[in-house]
C-alpha cells in the first residue's frame, strides 16, 4: 500500500485560472505543502457550505448519500486521492459495514464534500503532492489567497451585516436566512418564528 500523507480543507476561493470554477485549497496536516483542486460550482457550494456550518433547508446531494450511510450501516472511513493526471485528481473512498469493505472510485470534490460531513480524514500519496503540492515556508502565511472558512458565529456584527447584504444582493435567501439567525444569535435578540 502507498504511503499516505493526510490532508486537511484549508478553504475555497473562486478560481483564478479557471472562470466558473472554485479552488479548494488542501494542506498537509503535519507539514507545509498545500494542494490546490479545482472544482465545480455546486461542489464548491456544497463544500463552503458545510465549511461555513450552514444547514440548507433542504438536504443537499451529499446530506442524501451520508442519511443513506446512516440507513444502511455504512461507515465513510476514508478518503485517499490516489493520482493525478492530465489535470484530475482521482479518488477513492474506503467504505465498511458490519459485514464488508468496499473502495470505490469518486470525484475528489464529491469525496472532499462527503469527507467534511462524516468526519472521514481525507489522504493522498506522496507522489501525488510532489506534482500538484506547492511548499509554504514560514512568514509566508499571510500571502495565501486562500483563507480558512470560520462559521457564522465566529464572524464580527460587521462582518455578519456584510455577508447578509452580499447573500442578499445575489438572491441567496436561504443563505441570508441563516446569517440573519447569527446576526439574531450575535444581538440575543432572536425570536421564535
């Protein structure tokens, strides 16, 4: 078996290089190396999301498939990206039940996506950083584009009142609905609907 190195979510961006895209930053959990992925727009979604603790008022594709876990014994135990090429990433997730082990292959968002929401540590190969990883050295923290996602509530009133006013404007209201109830939470203030 290959050597793993696990992985922790950094955070999600939008892509520079690629329009219509996101940019989920990974980082090695005892070192330096980052890993940038390029996903889609309902991957990046369903990642931030999740990252940011927002529950959806309707489950997501990928709230479906952990309630499925659930339903059917299922255990998520991890997530290994495995290669790299021609520009994708390949993974596989390692699944167990009472009575089976399974792998099977996945998008890397979708098993990013699922890894969040089980508490599955996510691993890759060394061979897999040494082509896609890129090294942070000390005092260099600060020009990572990409910021580590902090919930709602540990977001200033400003803050807050910012986030509500962008959702708002890009006619996210579920999101909006949300932040309102951090703002509500925030101010003690909140009542019952």
């Amino acid at each position: 078996m290959e050597n793993k190195i696990e992985m922790d979510v950094m955070g999600i961006t939008y892509s520079q290089i690629q329009q219509g895209a996101y940019a989920l930053l990974l980082k090695q959990h005892d070192g330096d190396m980052r890993v940038p992925i390029v996903v889609g727009v309902s991957e990046a979604q369903s990642i931030a999301m999740r990252l940011e603790h927002v529950i959806p008022p309707r489950p997501l594709s990928h709230d479906l498939v952990v309630s499925m876990f659930h339903a059917f014994g299922i255990s998520l135990d991890e997530v290994l990206i495995y290669n790299f090429s021609e520009g994708v990433f390949m993974s596989r997730l390692k699944l167990s039940s009472a009575d089976r082990d399974l792998e099977l292959e996945s998008r890397t968002s979708d098993a990013i996506a699922l890894a969040l929401r089980t508490g599955a540590p996510i691993f890759t190969t060394q061979e897999v950083l040494d082509k896609t990883g890129f090294l942070i050295k000390d005092g260099e923290q600060g020009k990572v584009a990409v910021k580590p996602k902090r919930s709602l509530n540990d977001l200033t009133l400003e803050e807050l009142q910012t986030k509500l006013n962008r959702a708002v404007e890009l006619e996210k209201y579920e999101l909006a609905a949300s932040i309102q109830r951090a703002i509500n939470n925030k101010l003690g203030n909140e009542t019952n609907q």
